[in-house]
C-alpha cells in the first residue's frame, strides 16, 4: 500500500526532468543558447504570428482560369489536326466546358474521330497508385456536329496539378524574398496557405503571390494605329493590351508570342549603364536565344512589346538583332519594382490566377504586447491557483502546485518537441488546463478525505482515494478530450492551437495527477507517518451541508427552459454580432503615431471611399481603433481592393498593427465547419457516455450540454459580443468543461445507485451533489481565478473568449445540477436496476435478464 518501486520513481522523475530540460530552452534567446554546451537542447516553440508578427496569407486557385484555358487549348487542337488530316469543318467555337464542331463532309465523321483521338485518350495521372483520367469526351450529333465536352474529372486533374505546380512557384517567390522559416502548404482542392513569420510589409508579398507573371513577347501589330483599333474591330491576328503607365497607352499587338518566358534561364535588376535607371537585365536559354535572334533578324526597324500578365511593360523599337541570348526591360521601374519583377521571372509563372480570400497580417510591435499580455495573464493566473490551493488544502495544495508546475513544463516541452505554434489562444489553452488541472487533485484530496471521514486509517484512504478518483478523473477529461480532437481537425489557425494547447494539458494533467502526485503523497506519509488528515486542509465546511437540490428542480428547469427559448427567439430574430469569419470583411487595427486616435475624422474619411457600412470605435488606449469594413460586393479581390483604399487613406498618420480579411468564400467554410464541430463533438461525447453510463445519464449529459451551448448563444446576443472563429473554440470548450462537471456529478450518482437500491431517486441525487460539493465549488473556483486574471490582463483580441468561457463555467456548474439531475428523474432512472457484485466486492449494473 502507497509501495512505489525503485524503476518507477525513477522513471516518473526522468520524464518531470525531461520535460523541465527540453522547455528550458524556451526561457532563453536564440544567443544565449548559442553559448550552452552542444548536449544542451536548443529547440522552442515556434511562436504564432499573433505573437511575433507576420502574415497569414490564403490563396485560392480559380479554376475558371484553368477551364478557360484548357477549353483554349483544345480548340487550338481540334483545328489543327482536323488541317494535319484534311478534313474540312465549319463552325468550331468553345463555351462553358463544351467544345462543337461540324464536320462539313457526312462520310468524313468516322475519319474527324479517329483524328480527334489522341484528346479523347485517358491520360495517366502518375503518382504512387498511377491511374488514368479521361479529359475530353466526343459525342456525335445530327448533321455532322461533334461536341467535345471536358470532363469534371479531369479538370480536377489539372487543378490539383496546377496546385502542386502553384505551390511551387510560391515557395520560390517566398525564398526570394529573403525570409525567415515561411510555412506553405495546402489546404483543400485549391487552396495554399502562406504563413510568413515577421513579415514587415505585407502589401509587397501579396504583390508577388498576385501576379500570374506570365512574360512572352509580340510583334507590334502596325497596320492601323491602336486607336483606330478600339474604336473598330481589330485585326483577327491581333488584339489591343494597354501599357503599365499612368495613363495607360493602348497598342495593338499580334496575338502569337515570338517567345514566352518558360525560355528564361535567370532574371536580374541592376541599373542601365546609359540612363542609371532600374531595369531587369534575362537571359534565355540555347532554345530561346536562337528562337529571339532568329525573331530580332527578321524584324529589324519594328517594335515589339514586352508583355506581362496581359500588360505591356515597354514596347521598344529592335534596332539590330539580338544574338546573345540576353537583353533588359526597361519601363520607369522603382528599384523595389526591379527587384520585384526579377523575383517573378526568376520563379516562374503561375498556371492560374491565385485570388487572396483570407488575410491576417498582425504588426511586430502587437506581437509583442500580445506575448507581454499573456505572460502576465499566465503568471497572475497561476500565483492565483497557487495560493487558492494551499489556502485550502495547505500541505496537500503544495503537492498539488509541484505537480501542476511539472504540468506546465511538460506542456512546453512536448509543444517544442512536435515543433507546434503557440498562438495566443494557445496561451489561453495553458491558462485554462491550469484551472482544469487543480480538478484532478481536489477530487483525489476529497476522496481522500471523505474516506478517512469513514472511519479508514489514512494510509488505506490515500491508497483507496486515488482508486476511487481514476475513473472520475479519466471520464471527466476523455468528454473534454473529445471536443479538443474535434476543434483541431475542424478548426484553424489559431484554434487549431487552441486544441493542441489543450489536448496535451489534458494527457500531462491526468499523468501527473496519478504519478507524481502519488509519489510525493506516498514520500510525504512515509516521511511524516501521520494518523489524520492534516489540519491544514480546510474543506470541512462543505461536509452534511444536506442541501435539497432537488426540491427546487422544477422552478429551475422550468426558469432555465425560458431562458433557453428567449435565446433561441433572439438568435431568429436578433441574431448574433457575426465577425468576419462568419460573414466575410475586414478588421483593422490602427494606432495613431502622434496623439489619440480621432474615431469620427476615420469614419468621415473612410465613408467617402464608397466602401459600404464602415465602423470605427476605441480599442485598448487612446492611441488605437478598430476599424470594421463590410463584405464588398464584387467577390473575392473586392475585398483586398477596399483595404488597399484604406491603407492610402490612413497609413500616413497611422500604423496598421492587425489586418484581418475573409472573402465571403473562406466565410461560407468556416459556417459550414463550425457547425459541424459542434454537431461531431456533442455526437461523439454522446457515444462516449452512454458506453460508459445508462442511455439516461447520456441523454441528460447531452441535453445539459445543449442547454450550455443554447445559453452562450443568448449571451452573445443580449451583449451583442463579436462572435468570431475563436467564439466556436469557447463554445466547444464550454462543452468539455460542463461535461467534465457532469460526469463527475453522475459517477458519484451511479455508485450510490449500486449502494442505496432503496433510496428514492430525488434522495440520492441531492446527496451524490453535497458529496461532490466541495469539488465543484474549488474546481470552478480555481478556474475563474485562471480565465479572470485572462479576461483582465490577456489583451483585447481575446476578451470575448474569456469572457464567454467565464459565463460557460458558470452556467455549465449550474447544468450539472439542476439540468443533467432533473433529467434523470424526468426517465425514470431505477435504482434497483443496480446490483452489487458480491465476488469483486463492488457494486455494478445489473445485466438484461438478470
């Protein structure tokens, strides 16, 4: 009894050793760890942008592009092998994702066919399964009409395999610009998140990741001035592009490109040696040099047009012919603009349009406030629960502090080993696993003491306490576990950080709270050899308080079933203040460089850019404002149009310190997975408990959930409170907590069920809530303490996820009582459905039939 090995001490020890050494690092910079021995770890926790700074950037592949151009190409296909065969056609023209065609000759349709087959073959996808993918279908129609239609399979081919090349060509871009540690990945069919760490000037990143930077060279088309060619039609070899000045100049350029930029070996800026002005000095390859000498020799005296994207950049005069493979563009560049265009070329074009739906791009300077904001959160949230609970359980409470400092140690540690980002939720997951982790140890010290209450020496109630406790304690975090794994495969971004803040606290605190706060109770009782609990600990004022929960069940439930419907009446007919996750916008923090900020001046200023509802209110000190923009109409870049409006509106008297930005088709995901999250996790926990318990316990803890969840949707619409991506993060922890206080409630419920087969049902439950009393009431107290001290000093960007999970902690308490007891007796529960088990000396359910 309390008999812990020689291996295992010594085992639990090298992991609290370990885990304090591999986080230590995190407490040092990147030069004073330069200077520990080479076996000291050296890795930390990469810090989210919302901490450091930088930009978050996501990119989505217009698949219309690829459509359009594949439809292009298989028109230009169809022409010239239906020439190669000699078969003569009418009509050829391309629409949607149909292409049509009559052959003018009936007898010729079988032989069009044949000719048109190599498009039609399936056309093999490579990769480790290998597969085969038809693009283009033939179908034959009255009158000599083929309609090539291109399939929805293989356009998902060649957007995954624009995406791969896309990803590519960003990551080149990126590296160009000399960052540190950038994160592109993809996400979804056609999309690519760039996330660039420390980022200083967001604007020019989304400038290169914009640009298609497609370069080719035409012939200028001088057989009528370009003039004449807007106002007619021009020539069917030809079309008008414009020049990038301002204003723009029109010319008329031939449509085939003499050569295009794939052809382009390297790509510098450097000044010319004549004007001193910027210019971008290529090269070609062998191929493409001949290709451009073979074109420079035949059109000496006319101009040419270098074009990018569909824009002429200068449309120089060839005075002799080019031989050496190499040349410049020149087009009244700015340095920054040389740099810029070389980096393009040099990394290639896109194969498509990359279109920026979501953007947070949060300044260096808020980063830092927001790091000092945490840890000033975290170190006053943690004295708080340090002295609660040594105010409380004294010698206990110590034990109970190591191991929730050895808690936080590992939590770091195990974030720097899987190289995880802290965000400032992530912040937030830490403060609240150190509320939710006193909860283990109050429920081992009360069961500890409720059996030496009982008459068992203290030694036999320490051993049988934390037995007792282990199912408890695993049942509590498994719910909370649940809606952890949830969030993180649902979720993104900064609640992803969230859940794995809170995910690891959950595992570190169960295997701390039945190792080393075993060991030092087993160390402590052999050192002092005690015969009683120690005076110390101060939670006898809890004990036969005998409090009939039950006999005001029915005002309660009934008071709580009308404020449910008021706020599901809110909701339909108020609604909720939805952020820009929800409904698409902008949000922009602004801090004036000199003086307070002026709200009504921004308002006034930012009202005459016909940008739609625009808002502007205090945020933090004087100094600072928070700017709301509505969702523009006009898709995806209208969004980024209106924030570079507000940018040359504002910048020269402001710093931007946080830009936020969601198109309304990340707005529209984000909907759908929210809701979904919180649909799989209340499924997911339902399944849970009604394994573990009777289906009445798992009905009453799902309906004690939906009352919690229903309850934080009316405050958000009675405080008109942003409800924002990290709101869902708040719900869904909201739903973990309740569960984990109503599990505790209902273990205790089952086991006097097996004990007390006569008691009526209202009886046992009152007296399974005053046993578990004391538990509730320090659980919820420590962890208001935590997300109190959060709310008051975590900064601005997360008040309303603290706030609400302050409210969530107090509503779910109240749930545990008066929603999940009540609904058992509303079915029924039977006691004598509970019998005891006279060989294992426990008290289990009785089986069916029995």
């Amino acid at each position: 009894m309390l008999y812990i090995s020689r291996w295992k001490t010594l085992f639990i020890w090298l992991v609290v050793a370990l885990g304090v050494l591999v986080a230590l690092p995190n407490a040092f910079t990147d030069e004073e760890l330069e200077t520990f021995p080479s076996w000291f770890p050296t890795q930390k926790i990469t810090l989210g942008l919302d901490l450091q700074g930088g930009s978050h950037i996501m990119l989505k592949l217009e698949r219309q592009d690829i459509v359009k151009e594949r439809l292009e190409t298989i028109v230009g296909d169809v022409r010239s092998q239906l020439r190669d065969a000699g078969i003569r056609y009418t009509g050829l023209s391309g629409v949607g994702q149909q292409i049509q065609v009559r052959i003018t000759d009936a007898d010729k349709i079988p032989a069009a066919i044949e000719a048109l087959r190599s498009l039609t073959d399936p056309v093999s996808v490579g990769g480790l399964t290998g597969g085969t993918v038809n693009e283009v279908a033939v179908e034959q129609a009255e009158d000599g009409l083929l309609r090539l239609s291109l399939t929805d399979e293989g356009i998902d081919y060649r957007v995954s395999s624009a995406l791969t090349q896309s990803m590519e060509v960003v990551r080149r871009r990126v590296d160009e610009l000399g960052t540190t540690e950038p994160l592109i990945q993809r996400q979804g069919d056609d999309r690519i998140i760039v996330q660039v760490p420390g980022l200083t000037d967001p604007q020019r990143l989304k400038a290169l990741l914009n640009q298609t930077a497609k370069l080719s060279f035409h012939m200028v088309d001088t057989s009528m001035p370009a003039t004449e060619a807007i106002n007619n039609r021009p020539p069917a070899q030809s079309e008008v592009l414009y020049s990038t000045d301002d204003p723009v100049v029109p010319y008329l350029i031939e449509r085939r490109a003499l050569i295009s930029g794939e052809n382009l070996v390297d790509a510098q800026a450097s000044f010319d040696q004549r004007t001193n002005e910027p210019v971008v000095s290529f090269r070609f390859d062998s191929r493409g040099a001949q290709r451009f000498a073979q074109a420079t020799q035949e059109n000496v005296g006319r101009p040419f047009a270098i074009v990018l994207d569909q824009q002429v950049i200068s449309a120089p005069v060839i005075r002799e012919p080019i031989l050496g493979g190499s040349g410049q563009i020149s087009g009244n560049f700015s340095v920054e603009g040389a740099n810029d265009l070389a980096v393009l070329l040099r990394a290639g074009a896109l194969p498509a349009t990359l279109t920026v739906v979501e953007e947070r791009t949060v300044g260096p300077g808020l980063g830092q406030d927001s790091i000092n904001a945490g840890v000033t959160a975290s170190i006053i949230g943690g004295v708080a629960v340090i002295f609660f609970m040594i105010a409380f359980y004294g010698t206990f409470g110590i034990m109970a502090n190591i191991a929730l400092a050895a808690n936080i140690a590992m939590i770091l540690a195990a974030l720097s080993l899987i190289g995880s980002t802290l965000t400032l939720p992530g912040i937030a997951g830490i403060v609240l696993t150190m509320g939710m982790a006193v909860d283990s140890n109050v429920l081992i010290y009360e069961r500890i003491r409720e059996e030496a209450r009982n008459g068992r020496p203290l030694i036999q109630a320490i051993d049988v306490g934390f037995k007792k406790a282990f199912a408890t304690i695993v049942d509590a975090n498994l719910t909370t576990l649940i809606a952890a794994v949830v969030l993180f495969f649902l979720g993104s971004g900064p609640v992803r950080g969230f859940a794995v803040t809170l995910s690891i606290g959950i595992v570190t605190t169960v295997f701390t709270a039945f190792t080393l706060t075993f060991w030092l109770m087993a160390f402590w009782y052999r050192w002092k050899r005690p015969k009683h609990m120690p005076k110390s600990v101060r939670t006898g004022f809890f004990d036969n308080r005998n409090i009939r929960f039950m006999a005001a069940r029915k005002f309660n439930f009934g008071l709580a079933m009308v404020i449910s419907v008021a706020s599901l009446v809110g909701f339909a007919t108020v609604g909720m203040n939805l952020g820009i996750d929800f409904k698409g916008g902008s949000i922009i923090e602004v801090q004036a460089r000199d003086g307070a900020a002026d709200l009504s001046d921004i308002r006034e200023r930012l009202s005459q850019l016909n940008l739609g509802e625009v808002q502007a209110q205090g945020f933090g000190d004087d100094t600072s404002a928070l700017i709301r923009l509505q969702a523009q109409d006009g898709g995806e870049n209208a969004e980024q149009s209106a924030l570079t409006k507000v940018r040359g509106e504002l910048e020269a008297e402001y710093d931007f310190r946080r830009v936020e930005v969601v198109g309304p088709s990340v707005s529209s995901d984000l909907t759908y997975s929210a809701t979904i999250g919180v649909a799989a996790a209340l499924f997911g926990i339902l399944i849970y408990i009604w394994f573990r318990f009777e289906w009445q316990f798992a009905l009453g803890a799902i309906i004690a959930t939906l009352h919690d969840v229903v309850f934080t949707i009316g405050l958000f619409v009675v405080t008109g409170i942003e409800f924002n991506l990290t709101s869902i993060a708040a719900i869904l922890t909201i739903i973990g907590y309740s569960l984990n206080d109503t599990v505790v409630v209902y273990d205790r419920m089952r086991e006097n069920l097996r004990r007390y087969k006569k008691m009526p049902l209202e009886v046992l439950i009152d007296e399974s809530i005053n046993q578990t009393l004391s538990r509730t009431v320090l659980t919820a107290g420590s962890t208001i303490l935590a997300l109190g001290a959060l709310y008051l000093f975590g900064g601005e960007v997360i008040a309303s996820f603290t706030f609400a999970m302050l409210a969530g902690v107090l509503i779910g308490t109240f749930s545990s009582i008066y929603i999940a007891g009540p609904i058992l007796i509303a079915f029924k529960l039977r006691p004598e459905n509970f019998q005891r088990d006279e060989t294992e000396g426990e008290k289990v359910p009785a089986k069916a039939g029995a």
